[in-house]
C-alpha cells in the first residue's frame, strides 16, 4: 500500500497549507444567506475559520473566556465534518492513509464548509479540491476516486423514478424515424464518469479486505476507465463501460436524440450494438420517460 500514498509527509502538508490564499476560500458561500450585520454571520465565520477572534457579541454564563470555548465548539464542529467526509470517501481515505486524509479533510472542511442542510450530501466539491490540493498530487487518480465514491451517495439517495414499460416504447419500435427522433429521460440518480486511471478496479479491490493486497499487487493503474454508476433497486451498481456505449449513454444524459447520441457512438466504434446498449438502459430500469 505505500506505493498508492502520497509523497509528502504530514508536516510538508502543513507548511503548505497554512497560508489562506493558497486556495480560495468559500467559507462566505456558507454565510451567504445570512445578513452581514446578522451575529449568526460573524459566528459562521469565527466557526471554521481559525484565524478569527471570538465574536464580540458571544458571551459565556460563568465569565469563562468565550475563545477557549469556541475553540472546543469549533473543534468538534470541524471533526464531525470529517467524519462525514470519511463515511462518503473512505476508498479515497485508504488509498492515502488516515492522517493524512483527515489533514486534507481538514483544510477542505475550512475552505468549504456545508451549503445544503443534509449533511449526507456534503462533500460535492471534494474532488474538485484534490485535484487542486497540491500535496496529494502524486496520487493521481485521487481526485477520479472521489468522484466515484461521490456518485455512488447521489445514486443511493436519489429519487425513486416510474420506469418506461415496453407499453410506452412499443409505438416508437413501430416507427424507426420517429424512435431515432425520441429524446430519451435517464435516471436522476445516474452518472457517467471518465478516468485516465483504473479506478473501477481500484475501488472494487477495496470491497474485500480480505482479497486486497492480492488485487492490488497484478493491478496497473494507468488503464482509462469509462464507467457508469447508477442504482438497481436498492443497490448502487459501478460498472465499467466500453467507450463507444458510454459515450451512447452520455449523449441520451445530456438530452441528445436518439440520432445524434448513435452517431457520437459510430464516430467511436462503427460495430458497436446499440439497441443490445438501449435494452440494458431498459434492463437497469434507467429509461424514466420520453422528453417531449
């Protein structure tokens, strides 16, 4: 496992990441909703941001110092937010090594703090933040895996969806122009992802602790990765792609006609059979309707 860990030692990530304008901060996204004279505003800020004082309008009931007591606020604030970042990406956590994923956590947590009242969705922008976090660079498919382990939550969580039944799809099988004319809707909860690296296999080597060394050891890395991820009942599924289905897929996901997603998929691989990729949207009940 030492090969998948990033080079710097905790300590080099420290001094890296001590400096505020390093990376931006979005503590203000946050407060945003909140009137700048309001004190809730000014106690969001002194909250996740250390280098603040305690707010002068905190107090105490037993005339203790406010500041030591925000900091035991704020601490525990911080810790809880990344261990709901640990429960979201704990492939990613592995891959580096505890300390140093919470060091990271640490600073995202500051810089990003939750927007949306449901702490189960925090941490959307964590992969963007590795890709920027300089001492996790020479762990390359970091960023990919979080991404992954990201889609996997929105799956789980996202709505369920009536399904389109062969009832629906049986004019349009009787009309060809009018079926290659069809805009097909996919599943909310469906996400089609792009690595340079073989994080499929990456992440499916971590299911089995018990098989995880063996995997990793005839695993290369360096393999492009097309996958999808999606939930099937109530499972979520991650499935790798060939590139020219995938690119099918994508092209329905983004609202193209059944026309021009084919010809995305030709461009790639003229053999490529896409009502057998179709039948499997329909399979994976990922067919929810027909745009109009």
């Amino acid at each position: 496992m030492n090969s998948l860990a990033p080079s710097h030692t905790l300590l080099e990530l420290d001094n890296q990441t001590q400096d505020p304008s390093a990376m931006p901060r979005s503590i203000d996204k946050a407060v945003s909703t909140l009137k700048p004279e309001a004190p809730q505003a000014a106690f969001a800020r002194a909250l996740l941001d250390p280098d603040l004082s305690c707010p002068p309008d905190v107090t105490t009931w037993n005339g203790s110092d406010p500041l030591a007591r925000l900091a035991v606020y704020r601490n525990n604030v911080v810790v809880s937010l990344i261990d709901a970042l640990v429960t979201t990406f704990d492939v990613t956590q592995a891959l580096v090594g505890q300390d140093f994923f919470r060091a990271m956590a640490r600073e995202f947590v500051r810089r990003s703090p939750p927007t949306h009242r449901v702490l189960t969705y925090y941490g959307d922008a964590f992969a963007g933040f590795i890709e920027q976090f300089e001492p996790a660079q020479s762990v390359p498919y970091l960023a990919d895996m979080a991404r992954l382990e990201y889609a996997r939550v929105r799956a789980y969580h996202s709505a369920d969806q009536a399904l389109i039944t062969q009832e629906h799809l049986a004019p349009l099988l009787q009309d060809p122009s009018a079926l290659m004319h069809t805009r097909f809707k996919l599943g909310s909860g469906l996400a089609l992802l792009r690595s340079d690296w073989a994080v499929v296999a990456l992440w499916a080597a971590h299911q089995d602790p018990a098989t995880l060394d063996a995997q990793l050891s005839g695993l290369d890395v360096q393999q492009a990765d097309h996958l999808v991820v999606f939930r099937e009942d109530w499972t979520v599924k991650v499935q790798r792609m060939e590139p020219a289905p995938w690119a099918f897929v994508q092209g329905m996901a983004e609202g193209l006609n059944l026309a021009d997603a084919s010809a995305r998929a030709f461009a790639i691989d003229p053999t490529v059979n896409l009502p057998e990729v179709l039948g499997w949207c329909l399979q994976k009940g990922q067919l929810v309707g027909v745009a109009p």
